[in-house]
C-alpha cells in the first residue's frame, strides 16, 4: 500500500507561510467582527495586536512541534496522521493556557473554554484548507498532465532514430543495438509510473542515454558537455526533470543551427539546495518559438507538488545562450515520502 501523500509537509516554508498567512486573515476577521456598532481602524488595529500576541505563542509552538514530528507522522496512515495533528495542536494549547492561567493572568473558565473552542476552529480549518491546496496539486492532476506531456513524444523523434538505428544494422550492428537498447530504456522510464523522486543518478543515466538516441541521428551536429560537481549520491529528485530540457535544448537550439552547437549541463550543489543548469544556442527567431513552453509548466507544476515554494524554476537569455535554471531542496533517501 502506497504511503499517503495528502498530510502537509510542515517541513516546507510554503506551508509556514499559508498557516500564518491564514491566522493573520483569521484573527482580522474576529477583530472587526467585536458586536460593535461602530468600527475604526485604530481600534481595529489595536484589537488585532492583543488578539495576535495572545495567539502567537500557541501558533509558533505548534507549527514548530508539527516540524519536528513530521518525519514520524508523515509514514503514518492518514486518518491516524490526521488525528495526531488534531490532538498535538489542542493539547499543546490547553497546556500553554494552563501556564498562561497559572503564572501569568488568571483565566475565567469561559475564556478558557473560549479559547479551547477556537483553537478547535482553528485548527479544523486549517488542516481543510491545506487537504483542498493539496488536492489542487495532488498527484492524481500531476500524472494526468505528464501522461499528457508524454504522449506528445514527438513522431519525428521516433521514427528518425528508428531509421538512425536500421541504416546502422548492417555497418555497425553493436552501435545499433546499443541504439535500440537506449530507446527501449527511454521510453520504459517515460511510460513507469513516476509519482516518486528517484536518485540523481538515474535521471543523469537517463539523459545520457536520451543524448546517445540523438547523437546517432545528428551525429558531430550535437556537441554536449558535462559539468558534474561532487554530489552525494544519495540525493532525491522528481523523474523526468531534466530529459524534457535536453529535448527541448535540441529540438529548439540544436537543429534549427546548420553547424549544430554545444549543450552545457551542470549539476553542482547551491548551499542546501541542488543547482540544475541546462543552456543551448538560441534558436532563429522565426523558428519552433514558443514550443517549449508546455514542458516548462508541467515541470514547474511538479516542483510545487513535491516542494511547495522550495523549488525555483527560471529561464532567460544571456551571451546568445537560452538557460534554464532548476533549484531545488537537497532531500536524501532517508527522508523521502512516497506519495
């Protein structure tokens, strides 16, 4: 059985920035709403500073007890999840009103009550909140839209390397059947199920063998180099990342040039984060423009389902050169989460 994927990942800073960002929209709305006939925004403001500085403590403490047990919580089925996070947020809040009540300001016993109801509120409404964020990206619409991405291997592609291959049967028959073996392996990867980060190693064996397929087809037209830092082999990243941004660097920069040109691919770590560089000539203007743009948006579209706002995907031009630039989390084996 497949672990779930649907409890937020309270490691991510994204989903930091939404509770809070939820909290601050909350709170302002139990400040205006006072019963009062009257409203003002100095008093507004002034209500919505003591309700937040008695909110803040719980908060922080919560989120940050949920970043610490989300290793454990996260391997867990999701209705048992569900509830640890439900009673970790309401007891970590009845405990702090204790001491609050306790060492601080005595609390009436409906103002206790009042706040256990809130914190229930709360955190009901938060968690629905992150289950509708999650399925608005869940991995059901991601694989859709891959599967789409997928079947879009262009024919072209196919049948020359095919042709590529047979013209080599008779000549070079070894070269030929390394040919077919490498497309065999290709397309096995592009139709698996590719739900789960696999090791960087794979990916880069995969573009290797992508590259093989069209260097067979546009022989000393396609030139590429290989900029490969020290990585640790351990690290984790979304299949098919950069095998799209090859096809589209030799689709858009390579064929359309009649001497060929160079691809640069360099890996290399970022501080905590993994740099992924891809840059090609740039095209002719007038030629394939725009044909990229699909495989930029899915690719985009699958780092925030596996990194939120943690991952930063970019393109530009610069010295006559189109790159794109992937930056992703370091995230080793013994962390990662099947969805």
């Amino acid at each position: 059985m497949r672990k779930t994927s649907r409890i937020p990942n309270f490691r991510n800073l994204g989903i930091h920035l939404r509770v809070l960002l939820l909290h601050l929209c909350l709170l302002a709305l139990l400040t205006v709403y006072d019963g009062q006939s009257g409203w003002n925004v100095s008093s507004w403001l002034n209500d919505l500073a003591q309700i937040g500085s008695q909110w803040a403590p719980p908060l922080l403490t919560v989120m940050g007890a949920l970043t610490l047990a989300y290793p454990v919580i996260s391997r867990w089925p999701y209705r048992l999840a569900l509830a640890s996070i439900f009673l970790l947020a309401i007891s970590l809040t009845a405990l702090l009103a204790y001491g609050y009540h306790h060492w601080i300001v005595p609390l009436a016993t409906a103002q206790v009550w009042q706040l256990i109801l809130l914190c229930v509120a709360d955190v009901l409404m938060c968690l629905y909140y992150l289950d509708l964020l999650q399925r608005a990206y869940s991995p059901a619409i991601a694989e859709a839209r891959l599967q789409a991405l997928q079947a879009r291997i262009r024919p072209h592609f196919l049948f020359n390397s095919l042709n590529a291959a047979l013209s080599l049967i008779r000549s070079q028959p070894q070269r030929a059947e390394n040919a077919l073996e490498d497309m065999a392996e290709l397309f096995r990867v592009l139709m698996a199920d590719n739900r789960d980060l696999v090791p960087l190693s794979q990916e880069i064996a995969l573009c290797q063998q992508y590259l093989n397929i069209e260097k067979l087809r546009l022989d000393e037209r396609l030139q590429y180099d290989w900029q490969l830092s020290d990585i640790p082999p351990e690290i984790m990243i979304p299949p098919l990342i950069l095998q799209p941004l090859l096809e589209n660097a030799v689709y858009h920069g390579i064929e359309p040039q009649s001497q060929g040109g160079i691809i640069d691919i360099e890996i290399r770590p970022s501080g905590k984060s993994l740099l992924l560089r891809i840059s090609n000539p740039l095209p002719p203007r007038s030629d394939k423009s725009g044909g990229n743009k699909m495989a930029l948006k899915n690719i985009r579209e699958r780092l925030r389902l596996h990194y939120d706002l943690e991952a930063q995907l970019r393109q530009y031009e610069a010295d006559q050169r189109y790159i794109v630039e992937i930056l992703i989390p370091t995230r080793p084996m013994s962390e990662v989460v099947h969805g």
